[in-house]
C-alpha cells in the first residue's frame, strides 16, 4: 500500500490574485510551495510604484500573507529563490530581505532574467515547512 500524501490549494485575498494558470501556493502534507511574488498591490492589482525596493517589500509582505493563511510566518521558510530583472539591485533587495527574514536566513538562490511579469523588477519563491520550527 502507497502512502497518502495529502495536496491543499492555498490562495487568499490578503495577497495579489496569481496572473495565470496557477496557485498561489501549494501545500504537499507540511511542506507549501509559494509561487514566484512579484511587488504587486493586492488592492489595486498593479505593480507598487518605486522601485525594486518597494517591489521587493511589497512581494515579501505578499508571501508573508499567504504564510499566514495557514498560521505560518517568513521563519518557516527554508529556501527561496530571487529573480531578478538587474543583478546590480542585490544589495538593495538584501536589504529588504533582511526586514522580513530576521535570523536563520533561508538557503537561498539570486538569478538575473532577461524579463518578469507585469515587467516586475524582482520576484521571489519559497518553499516553507509547516508546523512547529525547532532551532537546533
């Protein structure tokens, strides 16, 4: 007998809709798969205006959002990836990143692309375990 693994489609209205033929995230038993977040207001349905930082905050608070949908916070992520449409804006988007991400930094992948979504200046994805986090 195979195992059951049991599949939740997660979205919420606290966070920007998916702009395609996806979810907002996917949960796989306790392990959730937040789709790519790029810094779009959940209001308005547009990009926030000034610039990467704001982008980067923006998609962070959306990802934060959909974590705390299933009572989850920015400390139950464990790797994401960071999409970027300028390499130069790293630092910028560290800075951010470190705001929402406080301690126990999550393994982590930064890439330049040649376009995003909505022409976004950064997206980021993450995958986050949820349940009770022990630090060791």
């Amino acid at each position: 007998m195979s195992k059951q693994i049991v599949r939740k489609i997660i979205n919420t209205t606290k966070s920007a809709k998916a702009i395609g033929p996806y979810n907002q995230a996917v949960m796989m038993d306790s392990t959730m798969y937040i789709s790519g977040q790029i810094g779009i207001d959940p209001a308005t349905g547009e990009l926030v205006p000034g610039g990467v930082r704001k982008e980067a905050e923006q998609a962070l608070k959306n990802m934060g959002a959909i974590l705390e949908s299933v009572e989850a916070t920015h400390n139950n992520v464990f790797k994401s990836t960071v999409l970027l449409a300028d390499i130069n804006d790293f630092a910028d988007v560290n800075d951010i990143y470190t705001k929402f991400f406080k301690c126990h930094y999550p393994a982590r992948a930064a890439y330049q692309v040649a376009a995003l979504p909505k022409g976004a200046k950064i997206e980021i994805e993450a995958i986050a375990a949820i349940g009770e986090i022990i630090d060791k």
